[in-house]
C-alpha cells in the first residue's frame, strides 16, 4: 500500500502554485512546491526514510514537523545535522541522508583514583 502523507495545496484560482524549486536527494532530481520546508519536500516525493538510528539502526522520518524532535535531521549542501523540518527548500539544494555516528570512544575526563 503507498500512502500518500502530503499534497499541493491550491491556491484560490484552484491550481497549484507555478513556483517549483528543482533539488538532489540521493542522486535523484527531485521537484516541490518553493517555500516549504524539505521534510515536506521529501516527504510530498514519497521520501519516508531521512536517516538511521545510530543507536539501534532504525530508519528514522519526521515526527514533530516543529522542530523539537530531531528525527528528521539530514544533510542539506554538505552539513550534517541540518533538521529539515526547520529548513525551507532552496532550488539546486542536495540532500543526504544523515549519517550519524555508530561507535562511540568513551573518554575519561578529571583525577582517577
């Protein structure tokens, strides 16, 4: 089953906004509406897997849309732990998925005794 989670809103004229912005996610050229965020954007292009888990390896997606969560956290031009649903798409735009760090180094700090 393939749910569709967002679409285009018309606009009063009943059609859809004319203003696209073109962007990378993946190596795939993708297309959404200009002034939404880019969770909207990769989720209105069926894009429901933002990252993994460091953790436990879990496919992570938005949750909160507001910015409280960090569940939706990619790479936007480079930058790690950019949250997408905080940021507005930007034409040519490329999007990674975040790749977050899996192993750990335990470092000791202070007089050991």
């Amino acid at each position: 089953m393939n749910t569709v989670l967002f679409r285009t809103v018309q606009t009063e004229s009943g059609q859809a906004s004319a203003q696209t912005v073109s962007f990378d996610f993946e190596g795939r050229q993708l297309n959404a509406p200009k002034g939404i965020t880019v969770a909207a954007a990769l989720m209105q292009n069926q894009v429901l897997h933002f990252r993994d888990s460091p953790v436990s390896g879990q496919p992570r997606a938005p949750y909160c849309q507001m910015g409280v969560c960090f569940e939706c956290l990619v790479q936007i031009n480079g930058v790690q732990n950019r949250q997408s649903c905080m940021t507005t798409i930007e034409d040519g735009m490329v999007i990674r998925m975040q790749q977050g760090q899996t192993t750990f180094t335990v470092i000791q700090t202070g007089d050991e005794q």
